[in-house]
C-alpha cells in the first residue's frame, strides 16, 4: 500500500483542483477540504450483506463518511476504520447515530457482503459494507476520482492470493446527499469530529 501514497495524494489534489479557481479547499469554516458543487451527490446501486441492494435512498436522511479499501487490506483499511470509530464515539450516541459510514470493496472477488459486513462490523455499528459487480465498482470509482488496481496471481498462486492497491480518501456527503467535505488520509481524528460536528449542526 505504501507504493500508493503518491497515487493518495493525487486523488486528492485532483478533486481539490476542481475548487481551487472558485475558493480556497480549506476555509476558514472547514479544517476539511470544501468540495460543494465539485463532487458529484451521493449515488450508487451496490450489495448488501443479507443478499439485500442498497442504494443512496436507504440513507435518506444519514450524514455519510464513504471510503474505498477491502477487507483484507493490511494497513490503510483497518487504521481507518478505528479512526472513524474513534470519531463516532467522539460525536456521542445521539450524534452518530445520524452518520452511516459506508465502506466499499474495490475487491469483489473475494470480499462478499456479508464477508464485508462482519469486516466493518470489528469496528463501528455504524458501518455498512457494500460492493458490486467489477463494473459497478469500477463506475462508482470513476464517479469520485479513486483509483484501485488489482493484480493478477502470480503463476501458481492460489487465485486467492494477489494484491490490491487503492488510493485514500474518505467523501463526507450531507443529510441530503450531497458532497460537501473530502478528508485525506493524513487529517486527524480532531479535525475530523470538528467538522463532522459542524455539519450535522449546519443540516440538522
């Protein structure tokens, strides 16, 4: 995962880019990056463990925290996830309880839903795990700029065996579905809670 960090960091400079010419990514209002009206609405038709389809009208009125991983990602995936566990806790009950966190497998082969819902469920009630098809996946990653690649097994693995790499970014979208914030994978839980706090409070 470490031979991504680069690919990270141009994924949020692409999506930052698109509000450079309108106003400063971090203002004074958000510690986040302030991606309004540069990121497309909450959008997607994905599987659910429970053999259920979900899609952005099951979270009609949730503030949402998205990111790409996959289960068995050895380092990215899991510290996000305690972070954002971290930030739920810091929120209170009452709070999280209005924020879903979506977590959505770039690697479908292997990551079933309900592999992926006992993944996020180690973490956070709050978490959902969702994948698709490779094609659903791979529009729903083209949607919001995120970029995976997997591997092909080396000759005479087992077909189980092989890499996965993604870049990172976790899409904050709001009760409404609509994408307002975008956190980089160095933002600190503090920066995080603040913000999240400061939307919920904003669309309550």
């Amino acid at each position: 995962m470490k031979r991504l960090s680069r690919l990270s960091r141009l994924l949020i400079a692409a999506v930052a880019a698109a509000t450079l010419s309108a106003c400063n990514p971090n203002s004074e209002e958000w510690s986040l990056y302030d991606v309004k009206g540069h990121v497309p609405n909450l959008s997607f038709t994905l599987s659910a463990a429970g053999g259920k389809t979900l899609t952005e009208k099951d979270l009609k009125d949730k503030t949402v925290l998205m990111f790409f991983g996959y289960a068995s990602c050895p380092d990215v995936c899991p510290t996000t996830m305690a972070q954002l566990n971290e930030v739920m806790q810091r929120l209170g009950p009452e709070a999280a309880e209005k924020v879903r966190i979506l977590f959505i497998s770039v690697d479908p082969h292997r990551d079933t839903p309900d592999v992926l819902q006992a993944y996020v469920d180690a973490f956070s009630p709050n978490a959902v795990g969702l994948t698709g098809t490779p094609r659903q996946v791979a529009d729903l990653a083209r949607r919001y700029r995120v970029a995976f690649e997997i591997e092909k097994p080396r000759p005479g693995d087992d077909a189980d065996v092989y890499e996965v790499s993604h870049s990172r970014g976790i899409y904050v979208f709001d009760n409404r579905g609509r994408a307002r914030l975008l956190a980089s994978d160095s933002e600190s839980v503090e920066a995080l809670t603040h913000d999240l706090r400061q939307l919920l409070a904003q669309t309550s």
